[in-house]
C-alpha cells in the first residue's frame, strides 16, 4: 500500500479540531521570465557583513531561482572567482563590477553602476 505524501505539502497547521478545515498547501513560485533586453540589473561594491572583504552585488533580476543560478554561475566563471546567489542576489567575490557590467552587457542585459 502506497501511502500518500500530501502531508508533506501541508503548511502552518500540524492539527486542527475545525470539522471544515481545509489544509492549506505549498504552492510553487512561477515568476514570469522578462527578456534581459527589459531587465535593469544594479552592479555595486559592499563591504559591509564580509569581514572587511570587498564583494560584488548584482540585484534587480526579475525571474526563477534556476533562471538567477544560472546568470550567477556564468559570471562566476567569466570572473574566474567565487560567489554564490542568496536572496534574489549574485554575490561575487572581490571588487569586479566594471568586468561583471561588461560580462551582462553582452548576455544582453541593462547595467547601471549603484553607488
């Protein structure tokens, strides 16, 4: 007997005593995908929370996670450095804004340095 796994999708409430209640579930996150040419992506510098090391932000994506992952792992292998995606955010190691401005250029994108 194959046991359902809709439990699993369940959010907020483990029990309820309400005869009526209805379990709310997860639901997926479908963001429309904007073609980089309509995209304004803002490059700037932060220190600030690193420990003093200087990193790279690039925000303003507008699309999926597996969408932003992937313009993140390009610019980390153009840049030949590390990083990672946090919070709607590329993250890139080191002070490369000019390099990573010409790297979303070319994949198409709108590029405004920040600060």
């Amino acid at each position: 007997m194959i046991m359902s796994e809709s439990w699993k999708k369940r959010v907020g409430v483990v029990y309820s005593t309400d005869s009526g209640f209805q379990y709310r579930q997860e639901e997926e996150e479908s963001q429309e995908s904007i073609p980089p040419q309509q995209q304004n992506l803002q490059v700037t510098t932060d220190r600030k929370k690193r420990k003093g090391k200087t990193v790279t932000l690039v925000t303003g994506f507008q699309g999926s996670g597996e969408e932003l992952r992937e313009l993140g792992k390009i610019l980390k292998t153009k840049c030949g450095t590390g990083g990672s995606v946090k919070d709607g955010e590329i993250i890139i190691q080191g002070e490369l804004c000019n390099k990573v401005m010409d790297i979303l250029r070319k994949e198409g994108f709108r590029v405004k340095r920040k600060g």
